[in-house]
C-alpha cells in the first residue's frame, strides 16, 4: 500500500482484515462492547446501550455494562454466564419491574450497593448461583419481600450477612441446599434461625459438614453439638490459671522487696564487711605480689655478680 492510497481504502483493508481474522478468535464481541477471552471480560462502558447487547460470548464470566440508558433487562440476558456483574449508572430504577431473576449464573460475589439504584426491587431470584457470602451494604435501600438463595454455596451467613437480613423486615428467604458446616463458626447463624421468621424454608436446612453431623436440622444444634462452649471453657479455665500464676509471682515479689526493705541495716552492715574483706584480701595479694618480685630481683642480681 502507498502513500497515495486514500484513507477510506486503508479503512476497508482494516475492515477486510477484521473479517478475516474475526472467525478465527471462536466468538465474536458484541458491537459496540470490548471484549478480553483470556479474562473472559466483557466491558460496555457508556456505549448509549438500550438493551443488554446480543451475542454476549459463551465465555464470559465478568460482564461491566455501566454508564447506559438500559431500562429493562430479563431472565435470559444473563443465563448461564457470570461471576461477577455491574450495571451502576443506568436508568433500570425507572422502568424494572418489581422482580429480578438471575438464577444458574455461577455469581460468586455481590458488590456492596449493587441494587441500590433499584428502590422498587422486591423480588429478587438468585438461586442456583456459588454465593458464598453476603456484605452489609448487598442489599441497601431495598425492601426486599422475596429473596431465592437456595443452591448456593453458603457455609454460615455470618453476623454481617445478618445484620443486611434483619433490615428486611418483609422479607420471604429461601435458603436451603446450601453446604452449610456446622462447628462454631455457624452458631450465630443457629440462634437467628431460631428468633427470626423471616426463613421459610428453615426446617430444610441442614449440615453437609463434618460427617458426624450430616444432615442434622440446624435449628436442632445446640452449642454442646458444636463442642464451641466446651472449648471456650477450657480457654476460660487456663486464662484464669494464668491470672492466678501472675498474681502468686507478684505477691511474692512484694513480699521479697518488704523483707530486704526491713533488713536494709543489716544488708548494708553486711554489704560493707564484705567490702572490707574483699579490700584486705587485695592488700594481701599485692603484699605478696611485691615480696615475690623483690626476691626474684635480688636472684637476677646474685647470677650477675
């Protein structure tokens, strides 16, 4: 190609070698979106979309459409696809429907605030999914009335995850089949459970681990089931039996300073013979050091004479 070729000629080589090349890559990006395989990332940032786009690669598993005019989007836009979705800045608070379901799409995580621009959502279907814990912040500004989060792969909702579900005061919660472990870590969840009417399904829900306790109800477990107050009183009982140590010591150390402060006249009376002592065996070692080096002396001269 030369100098003189026009622009619109060096464009459509560009574009033939597009076509060209395209097929070879396996799937094609959806236009006007940036796509990555080996990050399996689709990015359609501020692309003036109205919809989700079309084509979205079997690959994907990180999808970021922000900053575009999407006011509806439905059940199979995403089937199948993600681990992790960001639709911030678009205008779904205006016209989405009181439901959203994102079932069979293998989410691993729910960014803090992600719904906050969906005041109206109340039903909410994500079951089937690898959730594996939930944030403080996941479900902000809403007032859920039906939440799917059976299938997942909670082992315990810990007290964050708790603390977003006690602001739901509606709420409907499905939360069976999940691989919950039943030891100490899953005891907070085991006393909401029992104080809380918000799990419709609770008598479902059971251990998958340890063994031992395999499908054991976890509004049945106690804390002795968990051995968690058993343990916790022998830590109690070796932290009070090192308080007990640190306290005899310290006794006894104030006891032997009591007695050297009684006895200090005659520590000092003894401090001062042992000096004395020490100061006359000196004396007496450097009377004899002298003794020995003038016989040695009065030696060298009689060998000389």
């Amino acid at each position: 190609m030369t100098p003189r070729d026009s622009p619109s000629a060096i464009l459509g080589a560009w574009e033939l070698l597009f076509l060209l090349v395209a097929p070879l890559s396996g799937q094609l990006c959806p236009v006007p979106c940036e796509c990555s395989e080996p990050a399996r990332t689709v990015k359609c940032v501020q692309k003036e979309l109205t919809s989700i786009p079309a084509g979205i690669p079997g690959y994907t598993r990180n999808l970021f459409i922000i900053g575009n005019q999407i006011a509806h989007i439905g059940s199979q836009d995403f089937k199948g696809l993600l681990r992790y979705l960001d639709l911030s800045h678009n205008l779904l608070a205006l016209n989405l429907s009181h439901s959203l379901e994102l079932p069979s799409n293998e989410i691993v995580y729910l960014p803090g605030g992600m719904f906050s621009t969906l005041p109206k959502l109340e039903h909410l279907d994500l079951r089937n999914n690898s959730l594996v814990d939930i944030k403080n912040s996941t479900f902000v500004g809403l007032d859920l009335k039906y939440l799917d989060l059976t299938s997942n792969s909670f082992k315990t909702l810990r007290s964050e995850a708790l603390s977003a579900l006690r602001r739901q005061s509606h709420l409907r919660l499905f939360l069976r089949d999940n691989p919950f472990v039943c030891n100490c870590d899953i005891e907070d969840l085991v006393n909401w459970l029992n104080q809380s009417r918000l799990v419709v399904d609770v008598e479902k829900l059971a251990c998958a681990f340890p063994q031992e306790l395999k499908n054991a109800s976890l509004v049945e477990l106690a804390g002795a089931d968990l051995e968690c107050h058993t343990s916790q009183h022998g830590e109690n009982v070796l932290q009070t039996s090192y308080a007990a140590l640190g306290a005899v010591l310290g006794v006894i150390g104030v006891i032997f300073l009591f007695v050297l402060y009684l006895n200090r006249k005659g520590i000092k009376t003894w401090m001062n013979s042992m000096r004395d002592t020490c100061q006359s065996l000196m004396e007496e070692y450097q009377y004899r050091y002298e003794i020995d080096s003038d016989r040695h002396i009065t030696q060298v001269s009689a060998l000389d004479v």
